[in-house]
C-alpha cells in the first residue's frame, strides 16, 4: 500500500516534534547541549578577540584611524555575510553539516591571521574567519530549539551560553597574560589567535558526535533517520513506544518527497511580516549596547587615561560578567516570560551602561561594568532562545540568519559609529546614545512580539494560521 506525499509527512513531522517536546531531559539532551555550548564559547571568544587586543596592535602595527576601524569591523562583517550563507545553507544541506563547515572555515583563517605579517593580511583574515564563525549562534540557537523539549527548551539552552559566554572573560585575561610577552619569538596576542585556533579545532572533532536535526530530517522526506533518532532519545528516556496520538513509526515506508523550501520572500509575507519587522529591528539596535561594551571598553578606558595594562585588567575583571549572567537566567527562562524577561533586563543594562560612562575610578569602572555585562547576559540568553522560536523549522535558519546578519552588520558599523562619539562627546554621551537604541528596540519588542515561553517550536505556523496572536 503506498502513501501520500501530501498527507503522510506533514503529519509525521507534526509527530516527531510532539514526540521531542513531550520527552523527559536525557544524558544526550545533556552532551548535545554541552558540544553546542563549547562552540560558542570560541565564538565569544572571537567575537571579543579583536577589540581585547586592539590597543596592543596601535602599538605593533600602527594601526590607528579608519585602519583600527576596519580592523575591529572586519570580523563583524565576514559575520553578516556568513550568518546569511551559512544560514540559508543550514536549511539545504542539514544543521550538522553546516556546524561542521563554520568551524572548519574559522579554525584555519583565525590559524593564518596569528601569522599576520601585517594589517592588510589581519584584515583580510579576520573577515574570512568571520563569515565562517558567523552562523554559529543562529546554528546553535535553532539546533538546541529543534531537538529540546518545549518546556526545558529554555533553561538548557541558557546552561549552552554559560559555557559560551566565559569566553569573554577568556579572551580578556589570555590577552592580559600573553600581550605583554613573546613566545617561541612570536607576540603575544599571536598566541591569542592560536589559542582560539586550535581549540575550535578541537571542538570541531568533538562535534562529529552530533546528530542531525530529527525535525529538519522529517521536513526533508528523509523520515526514516528522524525515527531512528527519536527512538533511540526514547529508548534512553525508558520510553518503550511513541506517545499516544503520534503517527507510527514509518520504517520501511516509501521515502516522502519533501515540500518546496520557503525563501527570503515569505518572511514579509502575510504570516511572517510583524515578527520580521520586530526581529530585524532587535538585532539591529540590540547589538549597539550588547557588542558596544565588548568592542570599545578598551577603548572607553583608554579615554579615561589608563595604560594598555590597567585598561585590559579592569575590562578581563567586569567580563566575569558575562557567564554570571548567563548563569543566573538559567533558573528564570523557562518562568518568566521571554520577552518580558528581554525588555527589564535590557533597561537595567542601559542604566549600568551610562553609569560605566560616567566613572572615574576603578571601584567605580568595575563595579559597573561587571553589572553591565551581568544583565546583558541574562538579556543575550533570553534573546538567542526568543530568536530561534519564531520561524518554522522549513526556514528557520534561513530566516533567523537574516535576522541575526543585521546585528553583525549594525557590529561592523558600530566603530565608525560610536568612536568618533566617544572621541569628540566622551564616554557619557556614548553610553547615552547607547540607551536610546535600546528604547527604541524594547518598544518594537513590545509593540510587535509574541509570548513565547513554553510553547512548541511547531506553533509559530499553526498559531498564525489559525488568524490569531499570542500577545
């Protein structure tokens, strides 16, 4: 007896992500969290690599004016092109492939820039190693949605970015260590990008261990390979047989073909536009203040008068931030509204942000930027689950890639932007300006989002075709 495309697959995908969002946590939810979360580490890590170590390069290269600009854009803007590629390539070719094309492609250009005979060469190798590091939030976000359950999909996804977030504090306190030194005859922040290197290399031989997306398989047709990985996520679980309701298993079954793959077009189309409009008007302002601090404290301190050394001291001391705040939205993601969770947590960074601004010592500069990267912790965390919740699995790295270019490219710009801010108006003005992007991006949060917390990744197609909203 044959079965029809038409009817068979879309009911079984609607079974396999019933079956994921119902299953209790396993030691595979728990490994795949933590190689997802070592990745990110060393995207933090780059992501904060060039401003860490920006004041040392003015000194070996002479990097100064529209070439400091550049170079601390670079990274950013290879991101915005490799966040859209990688992306859209995510959805063709599967979420594990393109994990594992990202990594390679960063791995060995961020390899070939410590050997940087000069700033044309880093330039150019911080943009390659950009695009290729440049999906690997979006990878991670939708990839963790996919294959945890609805209900702990948020409190796990916050224990990937406490492991990715302490590579800030990593790429402070190495470039603290090794930038004053020379090592086998190379300068430190060499070994800086070496570091970052080898160990995405690393990671990248431990992610062979993924599996594929079994909500991204069944999209494909390829259903076969989404029930072996559920059954066996079931069979750890002590779950003998599927759920009851759920479409039987389909082994042995002549393999669906699968439906056409939606494109760029469909984000502004009827069942998409609002959420678009509010997702791409986030990314583009909520990085002013989240990869503001990142990029320019360096550089912010530098103003304020304090040597190389001092200032990559007070800025390694106030990323300690990052992994508290990530660590403390763990308990809360999955309690408290996403985007409620968004917008209190981004006002209060906003505020620990003009106070970092106005300090003039150090008690004062650290204590006030450890509280600004504490909150724009909790607020990332609760960002990257929120993004990966409003796109179905058909598109969603497609279109969360888009999304999430539009904060790598509003990064690229963000030297040439707030520097001459700083330069010519002073750290208070800067962060000033800074609070007044996340006004405008709370609003656009509470003006077009929708609650999201504990729902299926399925639902976002299945609510707005139903003709209602979850406001």
């Amino acid at each position: 007896m044959t079965h029809s495309t038409t009817m068979s697959e879309p009911a079984y995908s609607s079974s396999i992500g019933t079956r994921l969002d119902r299953m209790p946590i396993t030691g595979a939810h728990r490994t795949l969290t933590l190689l997802i979360g070592l990745g990110l580490f060393f995207d933090y890590f780059d992501s904060n690599l060039s401003g860490t170590v920006s004041k040392v390069l003015q000194v070996e290269f002479g990097v100064d004016g529209n070439a400091l600009k550049l170079f601390l854009a670079s990274g950013f803007i290879g991101q915005f092109f490799g966040s859209i590629l990688l992306g859209r390539l995510s959805d063709i070719i599967g979420r594990r492939r393109a994990f594992m094309l990202n990594l390679a492609v960063y791995s060995v250009f961020t390899l070939l820039g410590a050997f940087s005979p000069n700033v044309a060469w880093l330039i150019v190798t911080r943009f390659i190693a950009g695009v290729g590091i440049g999906a690997e939030q979006t990878l991670a976000d939708c990839y963790l949605a996919e294959v945890l359950p609805a209900r702990r999909r948020g409190r796990f996804i916050g224990w990937a970015y406490c492991i990715a977030f302490c590579g800030v504090p990593a790429v402070g306190f190495t470039a603290l260590w090794l930038a004053p030194r020379t090592i086998l005859g190379l300068a430190g922040w060499r070994w800086v990008f070496i570091i970052g290197a080898l160990g995405t290399a690393l990671i990248w031989i431990l992610r062979r261990r993924l599996v594929e997306s079994p909500r991204w398989l069944a999209e494909q047709g390829r259903t076969a390979e989404a029930e072996a990985i559920v059954s066996g996520l079931e069979r750890q679980a002590g779950i003998q047989q599927p759920p009851a309701g759920t479409t039987p298993s389909m082994l042995g079954r002549p393999r669906p073909r699968p439906r056409p793959r939606p494109g760029y077009r469909e984000l502004f189309g009827p069942l998409y536009w609002r959420r678009t409009v509010m997702l791409w008007t986030f990314c583009l302002l909520s990085v002013t203040a989240y990869y503001g601090f990142g990029t320019l404290a360096p550089q912010v301190l530098a103003v304020k008068g304090f040597d190389i050394v001092a200032g990559l001291g007070y800025t390694a001391m106030s990323f300690l931030g990052y992994p508290i705040g990530s660590l403390l939205s763990v308990p809360i993601l999955d309690r408290v509204e996403r985007r409620t969770l968004i917008c209190v947590s981004a006002t209060l960074m906003a505020a620990s942000g003009i106070g970092f601004g106005l300090a003039g010592n150090a008690v004062a500069i650290v204590a006030f930027g450890f509280s600004y990267t504490l909150l724009s912790n909790v607020f990332s965390t609760a960002s990257h689950v929120y993004l990966s919740e409003q796109y179905p699995t058909a598109f969603r790295t497609t279109a969360a890639g888009a999304a999430y270019s539009l904060s790598r490219l509003s990064a690229a710009l963000l030297p040439f932007v707030l520097l001459p801010i700083l330069t010519n108006a002073g750290a208070g003005w800067l962060f000033t300006v800074i609070a007044g992007c996340v006004v405008v991006m709370i609003v656009a949060v509470l003006r077009l989002g929708d609650r999201t917390t504990g729902t299926s990744v399925d639902l976002p197609v299945q609510v707005e075709q139903a003709g209602y909203r979850r406001n």
